[in-house]
C-alpha cells in the first residue's frame, strides 16, 4: 500500500512539470509587416496573406482601450 502511493505521487510530480506556454514554448515575436491596419495597437500572429478572412483595418475609440468599470 505505500508502495502504490509512493509511486502514484512520483508519477503526479512527474507528470505536472510540463511548461506552459507563457513560460516560452510558444511565443510570438511582433513584426512591423504584420501590424493590423489602422488606429490601433494590434499585431497579426503570422502572415496573414493565407487568412481566411481579409482585415482592412480596425479603428480603436479609445485608443489605447480604457476599462470599464460598472456601476451596478
């Protein structure tokens, strides 16, 4: 019985220690040729030349985005 547990809690360790993204497995580096037209502060992940859907431009009001803050 403790055999079984001790080995049930070096699998749960082992198994836990995958990295997650934001720790630098799948990062994107921003590109001037891929800024998203427009007033904006946004970025294409890639080339989007073999989008499916075409962006002319997104216009932010405000620009940068402020929170909102409800007031219910």
């Amino acid at each position: 019985m403790q055999l079984t547990t001790l080995l049930l809690a070096a699998l749960s360790a082992i198994s836990v220690q995958a990295s997650p993204s934001w720790v630098g497995g799948d990062q994107v580096t921003i590109q001037d040729e891929f800024k998203v037209p427009g007033d904006n502060p946004l970025y294409f992940c890639g080339d989007p030349k073999d989008d499916l859907v075409k962006i002319d431009s997104v216009d932010l009001d405000p620009n940068p985005p402020t929170a909102y803050v409800s007031r219910v």
